[in-house]
C-alpha cells in the first residue's frame, strides 16, 4: 500500500479528492492528512495573495475569517470532511489537527508511518512561494521522500 502524508488548509473538494486518490493508478493508497487551522500571523500574506489574485473582495473580508483559536472548530470539520471524502473513494484515512511548527510535525509523521511521499495541497501562496518559504519548498529539505505541491481547488 502506498501511504501519503497530505497536508492541507481547506477542505478537500470533490475534484481534489478524485486527483490525489488516482495519482497512483489502482494502486492501494492511505492518507495520512495533515490540517493546519488558519494562523492570525498569516493574515497580511493572505491579503496580499488574494490581490495578487484579483480577488479584492476576499482581501477585503480577510478580518472577518476566524483565526488562531476560533479556527479550530472550522479546521477539525474540514478534518472530518476530507478523511470522509478519502474513505468513500476507497481510501485509507487517517488524520490530525496540527497547530505549532508543522513541518517539525511533518517530519515525525513521515517517519512514524514509513510515507512514500508528500503531497501539499494549499491554495496559491505567491509570496512564500517566491522566497521559497512555503510548505512544499520548506519540506523538500526537511522530509527525506518526495513531496509534490497542488494547487486546491475551490467548489
């Protein structure tokens, strides 16, 4: 069986689900998903990105989004939301909250379940991803097995 370590953000959408639970044909596949609740820390960055995007109303209602610990509640239903989706396709699902120093956690996770690979799955970060500082860039260096970086989609 291959096992993946998927690290997210938002909940997994149907098109999301049926990509990354055919990556490797009919092989057998189990998750290990990853979900990190929304940081207040971030917030300017995801402002920024949402210009970048064109998407000005969303830059504008960034305050109004719960983060740090009101976003827990909404981060465990995505949880919950996407190990479902996994397992109705056949998946193998497993998954954690994870809060403080996530690629720290991502370390541990992949050499606790012996993961083949990693795969990201976030929405478009373009300043971290042009100072190299977002997850996918962060773990190559840090994991020991491939990680691949996709862009989610929204529903």
């Amino acid at each position: 069986m291959f096992t993946s370590v998927l690290m997210i953000e938002q909940p997994l959408t149907t098109v999301d689900v049926d990509f990354v639970t055919t990556l490797h044909g009919d092989d057998p596949v189990s998750f290990v998903v990853l979900m990190q609740p929304r940081g207040d820390q971030d917030r300017l960055l995801r402002a920024i990105d949402d210009v970048a995007l064109g998407e000005l109303p969303e830059a504008l209602r960034e305050a109004d989004v719960p983060e740090g610990e009101a976003a827990r509640g909404p981060a465990a239903q995505a949880l919950e939301h996407s190990l479902a989706a996994l397992r109705k396709k056949g998946a193998k699902a497993v998954g954690q909250i994870i809060e403080n120093h996530p690629l720290d956690h991502l370390k541990d996770v992949v050499d606790e379940t012996g993961a083949d690979e990693v795969i990201v799955l976030t929405a478009p970060h373009f300043v971290e991803e042009f100072f190299h500082r977002d997850w996918a860039s962060r773990a190559r260096h840090k994991v020991g097995v491939p990680v691949l970086k996709l862009f989610a989609h929204n529903e």
